[in-house]
C-alpha cells in the first residue's frame, strides 16, 4: 500500500475526530512516513524515548507493562484503523516509555513528529482542536478502563472487552485477554464455560 493511500485512508479519520480542512492536511502530508513490522516485532519497547504519533492503518498491537521479574500486564490493544500509539509521557516530557507495543499481527502505520503536530498546531488552530479531541479522547478512554476494573466483575469485564474489541478476540491469545482483564487464564476459561452454558 503506498503512502498516498495510507494518509487517503487516515484523513478522514482525524476530520471526524475534529475539522481539519484539506489545506490544513495537505501541509502536514509531508511530515509523515509510514513504517509496516512483521507479527512479534516492536513498535517501541518499554524506557524508549518516543517521539512520534503513529496512526494506525492497518493490522493489530497490544500495549503491555512488563515487572521486574518479567511479567507482563496488557494494558490496551489497538485494531482500528487511527487508533492512536505512542507514549503521551515520553512524547510530551521526554521520559522513557513506561510500556512496550508489540505487533499482533503484520502492521503498517503513518507516524509524525510530536514536535511538529506542536508546531503545525501553533500555526494552525485547526491542529490544535484535533491535539486537544485527541487528548480528551485518551482521558475518557483511561476513565472508563479504572471504573471497569473498580465497578465491573470479570466476566462483566469480559463481556465488555467481547463488545470493545468483537473483531480481535479470535486473533489474540488467551493469555493476552485474561491479562488485559487482570484475571489468569484459568478464570477466563471458567467465565467463558459459564457463558456458554
């Protein structure tokens, strides 16, 4: 897929987050690369510097927290097309990522600059209002994952994650979902004979 068709794909994404008129779009066109990883490889590992917005064009990648004696908690997935990855932490105050993204799948994404979103935004107000939708989208979306995991049981949390990420379920590992639930791979086994039965 050429990059024409990637950022033909991702433009009408971001104006549906917030208006972005075409003469700002073209502006940011020749900021951005694209970048395509194989299943297994890493979109950035945990204590990277990061220092671009990757959009997502195509494929799947999970969000994880790895311990000291190296076990890993999902924090998030990404599967649709302009799903946002990187680290707002390293991007914004220059410290190490304190998560890794890993490639689920085969994955192609368009990736810019923060510091050049920073400046386009300066320039243009429409780049701001996209930055400051895509902020409150992110804060909104860490709400209702803390309230998930006060307020919900773990099958009521399963039964969310079957509706939030209906088309992945198949193609991620057991063990992938029980972490991204915060339950072991047995509980999910036992919710997912409760459900059927």
């Amino acid at each position: 897929m050429t990059i024409d068709k990637q950022l033909d794909i991702l433009y009408p994404i971001l104006n549906s987050i917030s208006l972005l008129s075409k003469e700002n779009w073209e502006l940011s066109k020749p900021y951005f690369k694209t970048k395509t990883l194989k299943k297994g490889e890493h979109l950035f590992y945990i204590d990277d510097d990061v220092n671009d917005f990757y959009f997502l064009i195509d494929g799947l990648a999970r969000y994880y927290y790895l311990t000291e004696d190296g076990k890993e908690f999902n924090k998030s997935f990404a599967e649709k097309q302009g799903h946002l990855l990187s680290s707002i932490a390293s991007v914004s105050h220059g410290i190490p990522s304190p998560f890794s993204v890993e490639v689920l799948s085969d994955f192609i994404t368009l990736y810019i600059p923060y510091k050049k979103l920073l400046e386009l935004g300066v320039e243009h107000k429409q780049w701001n209002d996209l930055l400051l939708r895509i902020y409150e989208n992110l804060v909104v979306k860490k709400e209702r994952r803390e309230a998930d995991f006060l307020l919900l049981s773990a099958r009521e949390r399963y039964e969310k994650f079957l509706s939030d990420y209906s088309m992945i379920e198949d193609a991620v590992p057991n063990y992938h979902i029980a972490s991204y639930l915060g339950i072991t791979d047995v509980a999910l086994s036992r919710i997912r004979k409760e459900m059927k039965n």
